[in-house]
C-alpha cells in the first residue's frame, strides 16, 4: 500500500500526517513496525497482514 494514499484516506489530525510519514520513513529498512516499510522512487509503501473470516452456523 502507498502511504499517501492510505493517508489520504485516514483523516489523520493535523500534523500528523507529517509525523507517520517520519516515523514510516525511519522504519525503512528496519521493520520495527512490522509492515515491511520500504521506499519505492520517493513513494513510502508498506503491507500489513489482513485475515477474513467467514463461517456459517448450521441450522
């Protein structure tokens, strides 16, 4: 996922998008924060794991 887009769509308070993208930008490389930060050009992208799970009650 690029992180611009994903700021784009999260609303976050001012200044903090100026702060995520410092704090992704410092995991480049590190992966402190689990998602596999890694810059892509200039664009900071990232993955986390998503699971779904469907199940169906009998009856």
């Amino acid at each position: 996922m690029e992180l611009e887009a994903a700021l784009q769509a999260s609303f976050p308070e001012p200044g903090g998008a100026d702060r995520l993208r410092a704090l992704y930008r410092a995991d480049v490389g590190v992966d402190a924060l689990g998602v596999g930060a890694r810059l892509d050009g200039d664009e900071i992208r990232f993955a986390y794991p998503c699971v779904i799970l469907v199940g169906r009650k009998p009856g």
